[in-house]
C-alpha cells in the first residue's frame, strides 16, 4: 500500500507541475474551442492530466537497480488469463470471497480498471464513441508493454517487467467499459458558437488574474534558469550559486513582457486568455492603457521588484486587487476604477453601452 500511495503521489506532483506550465495556454484555447472553461471542464481536464502520469508510473515505476536487476519473461498467449481464472476459480473452492482476493482475479480487475478512466475521458473530454476509447487503450497499452519490453527503449539490457499480451486485452477492456459507463453522464450540449460573447463574471476576471499572475511567474523563471544554466555552463558557477543576478533579471524580463503587451494591446495576457478587454471610461486610449497596466499585473509586478523588507507592499496589492475582483461590478476590480471603464466581453463590439447589473452582481450590456 505504501508504495501504491507513493506512485500515486509522483503522478500528483508531475501532474501539478505541467498543469501550471500549461495553464494558461491550456485555458485559452478552450476559450476559443468551446467558448468557455466552467469548475467542472477545469477539474476533469485536471484529473485527465494526472491520469496520464499515473498510467506510467504504476505501469513503470519503480525502476530497477541495473547492477541487481533481473530480465523479465514474455506471454504472447492471449489466452493464459483463461487459465489464470480456471485457477483461482479452483483455488477459491466455491468461496466468492476468496476467489475475488485471489491474485490472479486481482490483477485481471485492476489492468482493467486502469484503464476505464482512458475510456471515460475520451468520451466526456474528446467527445468520442466506443471505438476511439478501444484504439486508445490498445495503443497506450501498447506503448507501455513495448516500453517494458524494451527495458525503456534500451536504458536497460532487457525487459524489467514481463511483456503480457492478456495486460493489452485487459487493458482495452477497460477503455471500452469506461466508454461506456460515461454513457450515464449528462452531458451538457457544445456550443456551436465559441466566438458569440458570453457573459462577463466575477469567475471569469479572477481567472484572468490568475493566468497572468502564472505569466509572470513562469517567464521569470524560465528567464532565471536560463540564466543560471548559462552561467554554470561558461564556467561562472560562482556567480550563479552566490548571487541573485539570474533571479532578478528573470523578474525584469517578465516585467517587461507583461508592459508591453498591456502597452502595445491595451489587455494584459490574462485578459487575452479569458477574451476579456475593459472599455469606455473618459480617458484617452493612452491613459487607459496605463491604468490597466498599473491596476492590474503592472502594479503587481514593479512592486515586486521592490528589495525584501517591501514585500509587504506586493501582498497588500495583491489582496487589495483581489477584493475590489469581487466586491465591483462584474469583476472590473482596481483597473476599472482607476480608468472609470466597463469589462467586456472581447467579443462583443461597439461602444461599451449601458451595464445592466444582474441578480448575481454580474454585468450584461445592453
């Protein structure tokens, strides 16, 4: 059990990982695929993603010491699970209980529960029927046995893990289950009009806020270990390891980027993902541009450049914004009222019209 929750640990923590690096672009192309992100679409898209870590840590790790290591055998009968249930039918001697705990059952239900969340997801996530969950458990399986087959594509001398043609029916098995048990989840209908405006919420602007929050953080480090690998690899390590040189520029360079695409477009990269933009407001274009700016991940940003003794300033900020995202009208939080705009939706155009506030605070135009 310890080491079942340790691989499902791993799967967790990989899976949290590229599920930040991949945030951001991740939402905004189900903005622009299906219209719109709901809690429900993020949470499946999430557990999908660890899903898939967690296929390959069960089904390789842990992986062997080569110097102790011992070369697995080979089943190309697909029929050896037949006698394998023969057997624990046997063994069990009329006993359910026995025979459900029986090694041999055990394992034949856990390769296809494996792989009955694969079926699942490509039904309620892709959208596909029956036989599209039956290739792509037959071919993930198939790369996963070739994998250990293979002692990692030739990492290792040989197999660690026996290759099994009963785990690839098992395995497909399971998709296909999976398929169809999602047949029993309603399903909400897909838009057929990803481009038509949708309502501006409060929801929608925090996600914004956190898209950018994201952008900022991941091309400062990004920036910073490049840096830093530059550094070690032209023989400075000194100055890499001893110095907070690669950090701050990171922080600067992601400065940079996140100003001028407020400056050069008017909506910060947040506002881009969600397909949001602020309008109106008695200011000229320039001014309004800066007041995004400052408002919102800018304000965020240059104090964050601020030596360690001002850190407190960057939380006060952040909560600060955070409150007015859910306290003003439709989320338009402290850029809207620096510049006296409207939020709207990026898909609506014309002049930003009169506001008509609905029963949840939100803003619809009119």
């Amino acid at each position: 059990m310890g080491a079942n929750v340790f691989l499902g640990a791993v799967a967790i923590g990989i899976g949290a990982v590229v599920g930040i690096v991949l945030f951001v672009p991740f939402v905004a192309i189900q903005y622009r695929r299906a219209g719109h992100l709901t809690a429900g679409q993020l949470v499946l898209w999430i557990s999908a993603l660890v899903y898939f870590f967690a296929i390959w840590t069960y089904t390789l790790l842990p992986l062997p010491d080569p110097a102790g290591m011992r070369c697995a055998g080979v089943n190309f009968n697909p029929l050896e699970l037949v006698d394998d249930i023969r057997g624990a039918a046997q063994r069990a001697g009329g006993s359910t209980r026995a025979f459900l705990t029986d090694f041999a059952f055990l394992q034949l239900a856990l390769n296809v529960l494996l792989f009955l969340p694969l079926g699942f997801f490509v039904r309620v996530l892709a959208r596909r029927g029956i036989l599209v969950a039956l290739a792509a458990g037959l071919g993930i399986s198939l790369i996963v046995e070739f994998t250990q087959l293979t002692g990692v594509w030739g990492v290792y001398p040989c197999a660690y893990r026996v290759f099994d043609v009963d785990d690839l029916l098992t395995n497909t098995v399971g998709a296909v289950i999976g398929s169809i048990l999602a047949l029993l989840v309603p399903r909400r209908p897909v838009s057929d009009e990803p481009d038509a405006p949708r309502p501006v919420t409060r929801g929608r602007r925090i996600l914004a806020m956190v898209c950018d929050l994201l952008a900022y953080a991941l091309v400062g480090i990004f920036v910073s270990v490049g840096i830093q690998a530059a550094l070690v690899v032209t023989g400075n390590r000194d100055v890499a390891v001893e110095t907070d040189l690669a950090g701050q520029v990171g922080s600067v360079a992601a400065l940079i980027i996140v100003a001028g695409c407020v400056l050069v477009s008017g909506r910060t990269i947040g506002d881009l993902t969600v397909r949001l933009r602020y309008a109106g407001g008695p200011a000229p274009a320039g001014v309004t541009r800066l007041t995004r700016l400052i408002g919102g991940i800018g304000g965020y940003a240059l104090l964050d450049q601020l030596p360690g003794p001002w850190g407190f300033l960057t939380f006060a900020f952040l909560v600060t914004a955070t409150i007015l995202a859910f306290t003003t009208r439709a989320g338009r939080g402290l850029p809207g009222v620096l510049g006296g705009q409207e939020l709207r939706d990026s898909r609506e155009h014309g002049p930003a019209g009169r506001v008509e506030i609905t029963r949840t605070g939100d803003a619809r135009r009119r």
